[in-house]
C-alpha cells in the first residue's frame, strides 16, 4: 500500500511539473519518462528532467462532442504539442482571444480538467495556453 502511495506521489510530481528523462549517454528527451531509451537500449543512463512546458502546436482538433467527463467544456481544442526540447505531448488548448494554429507558440498552464462523480472532486491537470 505505502508503495502504490509513492508511485502515485512520483506520478503526481511528473504530471503536474512536467518532469520527463534524458538519456545521458545520447541526450534525447523523454515525457512522460521512459526506463530504457530508444536509441540506447541497455547502455541507457536515464536521469530526471524538468522540461520548461513552453512549445508548438504541431496538431490540434475542436472537440464538439465531449465524453461525459469534458461535457462542460465542449466545444474545447485537443491538441499535439512539440515541446521545445523535443517532446510530443498531448494536452488541451486552453480557450483564449487567439485562435489556435499550427506552430503557434505555447506554454504550459495549470488549470481544472474537469470534475468527478456526485461528490464535486475536482481534478487538475497541465494544459497549453497559447502564448
Ligand atoms: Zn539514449
């Protein structure tokens, strides 16, 4: 049990501060972090790494038909951001004056994802904001 909890804590840190790895040995960035490069396989000396959430939207969509969960928010924009460091990561686009672009600049943001069950229990997550 204690263990789940510190996984849980780790998997926390990483989602909210965007803590990814690097590979030491071949300097390719990963998000969220991987065990093994895969470029280096076995040789792989992974090391922790704090990416800057700043970006490009190398894709995105307008959801207009939400699961339950994101029923709130619809219409909102997914979208493909090429961090500056390397990385693809999937994030929502949040809703602004500018109208989202590929290769439009982003940074990453902290805002509410959407709230859970009867209860209200409201969830967090990064998102983009474009910049
Ligand atoms: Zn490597």
């Amino acid at each position: 049990m204690e263990k789940a909890s510190a996984s849980a804590w780790r998997k926390f840190s990483a989602r909210y501060n965007m803590i990814g790895n690097v590979c030491k040995t071949c300097n390719t960035k990963y998000f969220p972090p991987r065990i093994v490069c895969k470029n280096c396989g076995r040789n792989t000396k992974m090391e922790s790494f704090a990416f800057t959430g700043n970006g490009e939207i190398f894709s995105f969509t307008k959801i207009h038909v939400p699961s339950e969960a994101f029923k709130e928010s619809a219409p909102y924009v997914i979208g493909v951001i090429k961090l500056d460091e390397g990385p693809l990561v999937e994030g929502h686009i949040v809703e602004s004056s500018k109208e989202p672009q590929i290769g439009a600049k982003v940074k990453q943001v902290f805002r509410r994802m959407y709230t859970d069950g009867e209860e209200g229990l409201i969830t967090y997550h990064f998102k983009f904001e474009l910049i």
